[in-house]
C-alpha cells in the first residue's frame, strides 16, 4: 500500500514531467535551439603527396564524438573530438588527434528523415611508432543522411578530406613539410537531441 503522500508527490512528478517530455518529443531536428551529441566512426582512403616523390596509399579509420548547436532553424554549429590510427604505405601506424569546428545546414527529406551535409576544418596531431610527430590542418566535407527516431538518429554517408597543410618532426629532428592528403571515405554516425 503507498502512503497518501507520496502517491501525491509521484502525481506532481508525473504532472511536471509529462509535458516537459512531450515538448521535448515535439522540438524537431535542426530546430533553432536544439542541442545534438553525436557520435561518428569513419573509414577514409585516399592518396597522399609527399613534397618530393610519388603519392603513396593513405588509410584512416577514426572515431568522432561531437556535438552541435542549431543557431537558426537547420543551421548546426559545433566540434567534434577525433581519435584515429592510420597507415601510410609502408610506413609505421600512427595514431592522431584532434579538434574540428564545423557547421552544417540540415535538409528535411521527409519528417524521420534528412541530409546533414557539413563542412569542417581539422587541427590533427599525431605521432607513428618511431616516434615521429605530424600536424595537419585539413578541410573535412560530410554528407550523411539520417534517419530520425523520436529524439535520436541514425545514418550514414560519404566523407571527404583534403589537407591544407602538413609538417612533420622526426624524433630529434627538424621540422619540415609533411605529407598531404586527399581522401574520400564512408562513415556511419548515431546521436539524438534535445
């Protein structure tokens, strides 16, 4: 048997909860105010250029948590945080990090669908297995297409990298140009809203 009194604390509860919930559940996705964590894992390959010789094979797998804000009704602002681990032809692994302020403009399909195309700018840095540092600003292009559940999504779509610059410091040596990139990818990515 519940006390009287707390049967009317859990009505109150379920009064002020219940419409915050359902106001939640009305706010669509991209509506201005809207805040969206996300989360991305991308496989990019492309062809890297060093400053003196062929292009080499370039792979990069990376794993992106994010969140943005929507300033205005389907224009999203944020970053994204980047952990990767890539292979340059023969070259040792390395592994990177990094930081990508970005903004995209999201296009209503249909109501549990949409395109999320966005553009972003990439401060990576990284190290390989022999010690050697590396960082590269590059622009980041996305374009994946969501589909909407509730307040969470999920989706997938085509990536494209091009570094703008790059610089490399063997360990205990100088620092000089380094290898750039121009990549196209696939990623999958998975968030919500409120």
């Amino acid at each position: 048997k519940i006390p009287m009194k707390h049967f009317f604390a859990m009505l109150v509860a379920v009064a002020v909860v219940l419409p915050s919930t359902a106001q939640a559940q009305d706010k669509k996705f991209g509506a201005t105010g809207t805040i969206s964590p996300f989360g991305s894992v991308s496989y990019i390959t492309g062809s890297a250029k060093p400053p003196e010789g062929d292009s080499i094979k370039r792979t990069t797998i990376e794993v992106e948590p994010g969140m943005l804000y929507f300033v205005a009704d389907n224009i999203g602002v944020g970053a994204k945080l980047v952990y990767g681990s890539e292979k340059v032809g023969d070259a040792d692994a390395a592994t990177e990090f990094g930081l990508v302020p970005m903004g995209g403009y999201n296009v209503e399909i249909n109501p549990n669908m949409s395109l999320f195309p966005s553009i972003g700018l990439a401060y990576m840095s990284g190290k390989d297995e022999s010690a050697t540092k590396s960082t590269t600003m590059s622009l980041v292009v996305n374009v994946p297409v969501l589909m909407h559940f509730g307040n969470f999504f999920i989706g997938g779509g085509l990536d494209v990298m091009m570094d703008l610059s790059s610089k490399v410091t063997p360990d205990g040596g100088e620092s000089g140009d380094g290898m750039k990139t121009t990549a196209f990818g696939v990623s999958s990515t998975i968030g919500g809203w409120f």
